[in-house]
C-alpha cells in the first residue's frame, strides 16, 4: 500500500498587509529625496541587483540567480539602488496593462535609513505612471503595535493605503 504524505500542521506567520493607492488615479510620483541613485537594472546588471536584494532579505546568495532571471522578462522592470558605484538594494515592477505590482524592494542594513526605499517606490511609480499605469499594488508586513516599521511607513508616505490584511502560514522548524 503507498504510503502518503502527510504535510505538519502550519501555523499563523506574520500577516502582510496589501496595499493600494489611497488616491486613485496615482498622478504624480511621491517625492523622495536621496543621496542614494537609483537606475534600471539591464540584463548584464541582473546578478549584481540579485545579490544585492538577496543581501537586504537576509536571504541566501543561493537565490540570487533565480531573483536575476526577471531581468528583461516581458512586464518586468528591475531596480538597482547604488551608494556611489557599489548596488547596496533593489526592487521590481510587473506590469501588465494599466496596472503595475511594486515589489522585491531591499535595501541592506549600512544603507537603510538613507531614503532608498522610497525613492526606490517613487522611480517606480514614474516609470509606471510613463507606462500609462493607473493602478499600482504592493504589500508589506503588519507593524507590531508601537513596533516602528520603516517599510509600511515608506509605502504610506507613498500615497498608499491599507486595502486589506492577509495572513501567511508557516511551517514548523525542523530541530
């Protein structure tokens, strides 16, 4: 008789919280001034922008290559933000039509707190806006109650606001 597989029970993770505009149509990007630049990332660039996002995740370098491949795929735009010449962060763009999902934005630890993040959403927003985008979508994380959250913060700043919340489920950690 085959055996069959039985997955262990998942329990609630944090929930994120989607966002949509809170002015609809979006006209104008939000300002975000930084010291930082911002550029499109183009295909030769694609592994630098990965590891750099990677980096900001605290994620494995391993998945780099994999973050890499939506580079110069049909409806994404990558983003690399730069300290001087050196990709410290990133984030993408999917667009499809008139509507465009902002997400993947991390920035590591020595340059957070440097506008990064906003600009990174306010290139974004241009670019689609350019496109001819009129409806733009993102998530991030619930704050913790008097916990600061500087990414939920960045995307209200935005222009953004809560369209709903919706919990992810994890799975116990083996050990």
């Amino acid at each position: 008789m085959p055996s069959r597989f039985v997955p262990p029970p998942a329990t609630p993770a944090t929930a994120p919280i989607k966002g949509a505009p809170a002015t609809a149509p979006m006209i104008a990007p939000p300002a975000a001034p930084t010291g930082l630049t911002i550029d499109e990332v183009m295909p030769p660039e694609a592994i630098d922008f990965a590891i750099a996002v990677v980096k900001g995740f605290g994620m494995p370098e391993q998945l780099a290559p994999w973050l890499a491949a939506i580079v110069g795929r049909e409806g994404w735009r990558a983003y690399v933000v730069r300290d001087r010449d050196m990709a410290v962060g990133g984030a993408a763009m999917f667009v499809s039509g008139r509507t465009a999902w902002l997400g993947i934005g991390a920035v590591q630890e020595g340059a957070r707190r440097r506008g990064g993040q906003g600009a990174l959403l306010a290139r974004r927003i241009a670019d689609g806006l350019r496109l001819g985008v009129t409806g733009f979508a993102t998530e991030t994380g619930k704050p913790s109650p008097g916990e600061p959250h500087p990414s939920f913060s960045n995307i209200q700043r935005a222009g953004f606001a809560v369209a709903y919340e919706r919990r992810n489920w994890t799975l116990p950690q083996p050990g």
